[in-house]
C-alpha cells in the first residue's frame, strides 16, 4: 500500500499544537521545572490567559479574607481581648495591634516598611513575568505573597495610631486622633464604634502633653507627645503555654503572614527543586581530570 508523504502542518496548526502541549504540560507536571525545557516553558506567563487567572484569584481571595478577618475581629472583640478559644491548644482569637514588622521587629519604622512593602511587590510581578505558564505552583505562590503584602500595607496606610498607648480600664489602649475642640486634640480608642473610650490632648510646659479621660476620667502626663504611626492588627494565636503555663510562642499574627509564609515557603521549594544538574560535559571534564589525576 502506497502511503503518501506527511504534509506539513500550517501555522494554525502548530499554534493549535503549541497550545494543546502547554494543556498536557499543565496537567502532567506538578508545577515544578521538569527534565527538559519545551517551547511551553519558554513562553512568559503575561501571554498566558490560565496563569493570571490562578495568579489574581490567589491574589484577591487571600487580600479580601485578610482584610474583612481583621475588620471582623477588631469590631467584634476589641484591643487586647481575653483570649478567645476556638480550638483547643490549636487556634485562639487575641487581638493585637502591632507597629512593626515580623516579631515586632523596628516598630513605629512605618515608611521603611511601605518601601520594603513596595519593592516586594515589584519582585513579585517580575517573578510572575518570567515564569513560564505550566510553573502553576509558583503562580500560586506569587499570588498569596502578593495578597500578604498588600492586606499589611493597607494596615499600614489605613491604621494611623498614636505610638504611645494610654491606659483605659486596667488596660492599655491604643487610639487615634480625630480631630480637635475647645477641650484639645480629640482621641479615641481604635476601633472607634460606640463604645470606645474618648479622651483629650492638651499641651503643656515644654513638650510635655496631658491626656485625660473625657468627659470625665483619669488624667496623666507624656513627657513628650505621641507620634503617629502605621499598625498592622493581628488576632490568631497559637497557644504554647504547654510547660509550667510558661508561653513558648507568643506571638500573635494574621491571614496576611500566613499568606507570606506560606508562599514564601513554596517558592523557596519550587527554587530548590528548579536547580539544574550539571551538564553531561562538565560531568566529562570533572571525570578527565580526576582521571587525569
């Protein structure tokens, strides 16, 4: 039987095949880089539809469950809250109000964290422009990171407090300001619903302020006033107080560091796992010159 010779494909149809070997690719491979490079690979993750896709959904499902948790748990149990149980020795609710970075790290360096902030989200869209469409884990990745660092620089941006907390109820409170009367600066208790404390900010000798409780209430000095600066809220908390009731980690952190940790650690994976192997020729030269030797 006589067979004819294969036609060549037209440009249609290679790009069909292009797109159905990036499919397969996707499906067969586990995010990470395989053992050869295809023209799939290639290809920038910006000119593939699916990636952004995973990318943003990622992105703003993480940023939206940050910032209504944090909403949530600041408008329902306050500042500094009794622990709240949710699942024993596992997860408790505890609110905290934190200036710095992870730890408590440099608090009240509000602007050095918004650039640090910045600078990362442009690593983040550069990682993402160079990946090629089948890296889906690292698209996953880049997407929680992306939402962990916008929903703490909103925090940033959004929850001005003055740096000094004032004591209000056998507790301490942070507050912000909110503008001023006869009586002073006007400050109240973050968040400010119905309920929160109230208090004025006086000036005195020097640069010594008074702030005292309105209308009525306790009255104490600063030496100096309070400056403003940029939060970040917190409220999940790991119990540890498993020996002596000592807390091994006291932290307390959000939906946000979770997003980064959690891309962070999958990232450093996909990087780890994306190494290339010596090449066959180098492997023939280390052999010829211990050979040699």
């Amino acid at each position: 039987m006589h067979t004819p010779p294969d036609s060549q494909p037209s440009q249609s149809e290679y790009a069909a095949r292009q797109s159905n070997e990036c499919s397969r690719s996707e499906e067969l491979v586990d995010g990470f880089a395989g053992d050869t490079e295809t023209a799939c690979e290639r290809r920038s993750s910006l000119a593939h539809l699916p990636s952004y896709l995973r990318f943003l959904t990622v992105a703003l499902f993480g940023l939206g469950l940050d910032l209504w948790s944090k909403h949530w748990a600041f408008h329902a149990l306050g500042q500094h809250n009794t622990p709240r149980v949710v699942v024993p020795y596992v997860l408790e609710f505890q609110t905290m109000l934190n200036s710095g970075a992870l730890f408590g790290f440099g608090a009240g360096q509000t602007a050095l964290f918004l650039f640090a902030s910045a600078c990362a989200l442009l690593l983040v869209f550069w990682m993402f422009a160079q990946s090629s469409p089948r890296r889906w884990a690292l698209q996953l990745a880049l997407g929680g990171i992306l939402a962990g660092a916008l929903g703490n620089m909103y925090d940033r941006v959004s929850v001005k407090l003055l740096d000094q907390p004032i004591p209000s109820g056998g507790r301490l409170i942070y507050v912000t300001q909110t503008g001023e009367d006869e009586h002073g600066a006007i400050l109240r208790e973050y968040p400010a619903i119905e309920s929160a404390a109230e208090f004025r900010m006086s000036a005195k000798d020097g640069a010594s302020v008074e702030i005292r409780g309105y209308p009525r209430g306790a009255i104490f000095r600063l030496d100096e006033k309070p400056t403003e600066a940029g939060f970040v809220r917190d409220f999940l908390k790991i119990p540890t107080r498993w020996f002596g009731g000592k807390e091994m980690w006291p932290w307390v952190f959000n939906v946000a560091d979770m997003l980064l940790v959690g891309g962070v650690a999958i990232l450093a994976l996909h990087l780890w796992r994306d190494r290339k192997p010596p090449s066959t020729n180098e492997e023939k030269a280390v052999d010829s010159g211990v050979s040699a030797v």
